[in-house]
C-alpha cells in the first residue's frame, strides 16, 4: 500500500481509492460527500456547514472526500446514491458505518462528526491486511477485531460497528465456501458463535442462552468448544445467575475467565 501525501479538512479529496489509503495511513475514517454542481442542498451545505471553523476542525479526525456523482456513476451506483447531498461514513476499505440522505445544518455536522471521530489504529494491521488481500481469513479476521472493538466503544455505536463487524463476517462466510481450506465446519461454526457473542455485547443475553440451546457442544470442533463454554459464561454472568455461573465457571480457562471479565466490564 502507498502513502499518498496528507489530506485535510480544507483540500477535499476526489478519489475514494486515495481516501482509503490515507484512511489507512492514519487510522481514520472516511466522510464522503456524495454530490453535484446543480445540486442546490449540496452548495447549501459547502457554504453554512462544511466551511465553518468549527466543523473543519472535526474534520480533522477524518479523511474527507466529494464524490461528484456525475463524474463517478459507478461509485455512487456501488453505495446506492440516488439523491444528494447523501453523506456516508465509512471505514478504510470502504464498508459502511453510516449513511443518511439529507441536508445537514451545521449543528447536525457536528454532531454527526463528534459521534464517529474515532482512532482505528486497533484495527489498523487487519485492516491492512483485508485491503492487499481480500479473503476468507482478512475478512474473518477483520469481523472478529471489530467485535472486540466494539467492548470499547460507548452504547450508542456498537449497533454501528457490530453492522461493519457483520458485513466482513457475511463476505467471509462467501470466500469460506470458495476457499480450499479442510476444516470449513469448524469455522461455519465459529461465525455462528460469533453471532451469539454479537448479542452478548449488546447485553442481550437471553437470546443468546436462547442460540446456544440449539447448539450441541459434543458437535462442535474442539477449537470451538472454549468459545462456546466462555459465552455461556458471560451469558449467565449478565443475567446473574449464580448457579449457572459456576456451573459454566468451572469449564472455563483461567484465561477464558479473565476476557470475560473484561468483556463484562464493557456490557
């Protein structure tokens, strides 16, 4: 991957492909402005919401682009644009965190720029990894990271980025079943229990003892056992269920236990 030279608030980028790039480089994400020269709402935004000094410096934690969608068909086709302004947040490799159609307002902006101004640098190997090479393991691997980023985020963005964790979890479930690896159940199986860790993080335990009742434990592949035992774990442990607690307490590694009280810590 290149370096391309540093971008800022006050010199949009044009090129998404450059974006994810300087993404990448500084563990930002991406504000895209998908837009046009007769688009009436756009011009509005560019002069009482982009240009003020206040929202140009929350741009700052971003790398922002303006996508002309007359100039760029095939970009604005891939995102589903079809009325402007059309404001997407999004990650180095271009999956989606956010996106709304409409006219914002300066207040809006920074809100919306406060909201997400996040340092990806956590994520920023695997990242890497996904945008040289596209495949079940990069994306595997990506979707696992975000769910562990996600411990770390406040309430009102883990919806957000459990989507992202989603999305490379589902192409990774595509490239899993057109990869030439031998043990494609074991890992079948582990996108299933990433599902459940999924509910977990959003303190939903009782659909998750709900998933992992239709599981049975002396099926799964023994690099799945541990997981399986650890979520069940947290599960009760959320509810507070004390007997089930040190029934589960008991299959659970000692290393095991200490994510989960780190996992608990955040849900």
């Amino acid at each position: 991957m290149s370096i391309v030279n540093n971008a800022n608030a006050n010199n949009w980028l044009t090129s998404l492909d450059e974006a994810k790039k300087m993404a990448l480089a500084t563990n930002k994400l991406i504000l895209v402005d998908f837009w046009a020269n007769w688009c009436g709402p756009c011009k509005q935004m560019d002069s009482e919401s982009w240009s003020k000094d206040d929202v140009k410096l929350l741009m700052d934690n971003y790398i922002p682009v303006k996508i002309d969608i007359d100039s760029y068909t095939n970009i604005a086709s891939e995102y589903g644009v079809k009325g402007i302004p059309y404001i997407f947040i999004m990650d180095g490799n271009g999956k989606v965190i956010y996106h709304q159609m409409s006219y914002k307002s300066k207040n809006d902006v920074i809100s919306l720029l406060n909201k997400y101004a996040l340092n990806t640098k956590f994520l920023n190997q695997d990242l890497i990894n996904y945008y040289n090479h596209e495949s079940f393991a990069t994306a595997f691997r990506l979707g696992s990271r975000y769910q562990d980023y996600c411990l770390y985020l406040v309430d009102d963005l883990k919806s957000d980025f459990l989507n992202l964790a989603h999305q490379y979890f589902k192409e990774s479930e595509k490239l899993l079943k057109n990869s030439d690896l031998n043990n494609k159940e074991a890992f079948e199986q582990k996108l299933e229990l990433f599902q459940i860790q999924e509910k977990l993080i959003l303190n939903k335990p009782d659909k998750a003892l709900k998933m992992l009742s239709k599981l049975d434990e002396s099926s799964l592949d023994k690099m799945n056992k541990p997981f399986y035992r650890a979520l069940n774990y947290i599960a009760y442990k959320q509810l507070n269920s004390l007997d089930n607690i040190n029934i589960w307490a008991e299959k659970v590694s000692e290393t095991d236990l200490e994510k989960a009280e780190l996992f608990l810590k955040s849900s």
